[in-house]
C-alpha cells in the first residue's frame, strides 16, 4: 500500500524515530530454556520459529514500523480511555 499518501504525516515521523531508535539495538537471540519449549504442545511448537527454542530480535524494517504504529496507536488509545473511565 502507499504508505506515504494514506496515514497522517504524525504517523510517518514518530514512525520513522521508532525506526532510527530500533536501529540503535543490536540484534539478539535468546535460547529458550529447554524445560519451557517441552511443555508446549507439538502443534504450537511447530507454528513457532526455531520450533520455540530461539527467540531473535532484530531491528524492524521502516515499512513494518509503518504498518504497526497504527495498531500500537490504537492499543494506547484504548488503555488510556480505559484508565481516564476507570477513574
């Protein structure tokens, strides 16, 4: 999709500073400890990457930021509603 013509421009930077900072953290990989990645069931194991015994992080792509900084948007605006009705 055309990512430029069809969010607000808001979106675009804080996108693009989400982007820059992610850059800045080395990618990781962390091994899941053996006793977790056996009490999962096969078929989740299977759906999982590494089949649940890795977990990488690595910097996101400018085009996947894009993509879920509305979503996250959403998801803050909804905890924030939450916490100013619940009060």
């Amino acid at each position: 999709r055309p990512v430029g013509t069809t969010i607000y421009p808001g979106m675009q930077f804080i996108s693009v500073w989400i982007w820059r900072a992610s850059e800045m953290i080395p990618a990781t990989s962390l091994k899941i400890p053996k006793t977790i990645w056996k009490s999962l069931p096969k078929e989740v194991a299977a759906a999982l990457p590494y089949r649940g015994r890795l977990l990488k992080f690595e910097p996101m792509s400018v085009n996947d930021v894009c993509v879920l900084v509305p979503a996250w948007f959403g998801a803050l605006a909804t905890l924030f509603t939450y916490l100013l009705a619940s009060e």
